[in-house]
C-alpha cells in the first residue's frame, strides 16, 4: 500500500491510499475510531478502476498524523502479543 496525503488542514487530513488492502484498513479504523481525540473517521472507496481510496481523520486535539500513528502503533502491539501454539 502507499499513501500520499490530499488535504491537511491543523484538525484534519485526507490520505489517499493506492492498493488499499482491507485486512489492514479495517483494524486502523477500528482503532481510530476507538481514539477519544478523533472526533471524524472516513473511507471513502469510489470506482476501484477509476480512483484510489481515501481515508479522512478529524481530531479534536493534537494532529491527525500522531493519531493515525497511534493507532496503527496499537495494532503492531496486538499482532506482536500473539503466541503460535504448539
């Protein structure tokens, strides 16, 4: 996946994301969702062969940057606690 930003603004961002894979996306907006500081959490899919898919962030405090690095900090945190039985 790459992402490349659209639109900032000091509360918000739009990120436009090319080969969006939604194994990754949905966790990062589970845990965006659960921030008490994001107040907007959107992704926006239009035409799969025509546009890229955008995710927008709102904050009511900080910026939306560290808030999309936290949740994705949390999700690396969940993933590494996980144990293989044996």
């Amino acid at each position: 996946m790459e992402f490349s930003s659209v639109e900032k603004t000091k509360d918000s961002v739009k990120i436009r994301i090319k080969d969006a894979n939604m194994t990754l996306i949905t966790p990062l907006l589970n845990k965006l969702s659960e921030d008490e500081n994001v107040t907007n959490v959107r992704y926006v899919e239009k035409h799969p062969e025509l546009e890229d898919p955008v995710l927008m962030v709102s904050v009511k405090k900080g910026k939306p940057e560290e808030a999309i690095k936290r949740a994705a900090e949390r999700i690396s945190e969940y993933f590494s606690d996980l144990a293989v039985k044996k």
